[in-house]
C-alpha cells in the first residue's frame, strides 16, 4: 500500500523560500503519558535539512473533536517558527539530521 502525499505549503521568511507541512497533529503521547502539541517540519525550498518545530500541548480537545486542518495553521505562526530555528541554530542549506526545535505558543 502506499503512503499518502503529505501537501507542502511555500512561505517567504527574510527573503527566503521555506515549504513546511504539518508533521505532527496535537495528540496523546502514550510513552510520556502526557498530551503533546502540533508539530511542523520546514525545510529550505533549495535544502533537504529539515527542522521539526514542536509547539506546547495547549488544551486538550474534547472528545469527538475534528482534527486540526492545515488551512487553520496561521502562516504568521509559521513564519516566527521559522525565524525561531533559524536562530536557535538551524542551518537549513548544510547536511545533517533533521534538528528538533521547542517553541512556545507564539512560535518564538
């Protein structure tokens, strides 16, 4: 069977090209036994070293919510998440493995 497409997203930060999708969606975490938040992945439109950007857990929603839609996700959000990794020390042009990065609500 195969995978399905996961849609990337362009955005221009500082003069830049950077696509990102929705990595991860706010979910339960059974082996920290606590809930954790969304979770994006960026990359340089000319890269491959990708950036995984994982926001707090915030409220849990109710039971029976929909999932959150990737159109909701505020490109402003985005767009300080990217500026954030870029300065904890991302270098999205180099070789390497993808680099976790914890930001908070705002994306800074």
């Amino acid at each position: 069977m195969a995978r399905k497409q996961v849609p990337e997203f362009e955005i221009e930060v500082g003069g830049d090209p950077y696509l990102w999708r929705l990595h991860r969606q706010p979910q339960w975490s059974s082996d920290a036994n606590e809930f954790r938040g969304m979770a994006l992945a960026l990359r340089h439109a000319e890269g491959q070293r990708e950036a995984v950007v994982e926001f707090p857990a915030g409220r849990q929603p109710k039971f029976g919510a929909p999932m959150l839609k990737v159109a909701a996700i505020d490109t402003e959000l985005v767009a300080r998440a990217i500026a954030s990794a870029l300065q904890a020390g991302w270098e999205p042009l180099s070789r390497g493995k993808t680099v976790t990065i914890v930001v908070d609500e705002t994306g800074a």
